[in-house]
C-alpha cells in the first residue's frame, strides 16, 4: 500500500489501485489501533508470533525507519511498537549497515515521489 508507489516509481501503479490499498492498510491498522487499546500485545499481553509478523510489516514504516505512514491517529501502535523494540535482537537487526542503508534509501525516494504526487 505504501512501499511501492514510493519506492518503485517504474511499476507506475494505477491510481485507484495505490487509493484502495492505502484505504486497506488504514482500515488494518484502524483495527490493530482498536485490539491494542485493551491488551499490550496483539494476542494478550506477552509478544507472540502475530506480533512478530505484524511488526515486521508496520515496523518498517515508522518514522526512524522508512517513515512511510502518519501514526499519529495510532497512538496504541505507537506505544505497542515501542514495546516491540525491546524484543531481544531488534536493535542488532534494524541498526545493521544494510538496514541502515536500505532505511535511508526509501526516505530518499520518499522524498522525490512527494514532488511528483
């Protein structure tokens, strides 16, 4: 919904496919948003297999990282990503050169699809 109209300018993606994507991954997160404001973590309150599944996608699109999405209308995702960057190796995993590189590449694209949107 957000990485490749972003990052993969070439693929030129329809418009109302980029609309109705972005309008899926809002009404997931809306959902997640909901779930988290009654448990830490998405199947009760200790980390599970879903939250590692889950951070692996929206992880990616926090501001330190890829900052792809306005979590500002998601405060329950924020403080549930926080929880989740203490999971053991989430550091050594996101600050290794090639995250590091990957990370600073999308804000980059990110950046130049703005003026072109």
């Amino acid at each position: 919904a957000y990485f490749a109209p972003v990052v993969r300018g070439d693929l030129q993606l329809p418009a109302a496919l980029v609309k109705s994507n972005a309008f899926s991954a809002k009404a997931a997160l809306k959902l997640l948003e909901n779930r988290l404001a009654t448990q830490k973590f998405m199947a009760g309150n200790s980390v599970t297999i879903a939250d590692l599944f889950a951070y692996s996608e929206i992880g990616q699109c926090l501001p330190q990282y890829c900052d792809l999405i306005d979590f500002t209308p998601y405060p329950n995702i924020l403080a549930w990503s926080k929880r989740m960057s203490k999971v053991d190796a989430h550091n050594k995993v996101h600050e290794s050169k090639g995250m590091t590189r990957l990370y600073k590449f999308i804000r980059k694209s990110k950046a130049a699809s703005k003026s072109k949107l």
